[in-house]
C-alpha cells in the first residue's frame, strides 16, 4: 500500500491539491478552501491510526464507589 508518506513531496495529497482536484474534477463550486481544510484538519488522526501510523485516541472512563479505593502520594511539604 502507497501512502502519501512514501510518496515524493509533489505527490502528497496536500488540503490546496484536494481542494483543486474538488473544484476542477467535480465542479464543487460550493466548496471553500476554508471547509476542506476543516474537513482534513478534523479526518487527519483518524487516517493515520487507520494506516497504522499513529496512536488510537483511548480514553477509558473510571468510575469508583466512595471509600472502595484509594490512592495517596508521599512527599515533603514545605511552605
């Protein structure tokens, strides 16, 4: 699979090469430069984790019952 990381500089998919391609390939005369670069900003971490090439965004919530667990941290204080 070629990604545009592989790919020459002039090759990459860029947000300007995108937009052109809309404009002049589908006539996307509603579209701005403005919106797909929002759109791209926005899809761009979630491409790389599909490609493999970055970190999944994980959150896992926790959720604990008063008093159940505790956590302490030692240490010096002085004032």
């Amino acid at each position: 699979m070629t990604t545009s990381r592989n790919l020459s500089r002039k090759q990459r998919h860029t947000v300007k090469w995108i937009f052109d391609r809309l404009v002049d390939e589908h006539d996307a005369t509603q579209v701005t430069y403005r919106m797909v670069r929002a759109y791209v900003a926005e899809r761009h971490p979630e491409i790389r984790v599909k490609a493999g090439r970055g970190p999944p965004n994980a959150f896992v919530p926790q959720s604990h019952r008063p008093g159940v667990e505790a956590e302490v941290d030692f240490g010096d204080v002085t004032y």
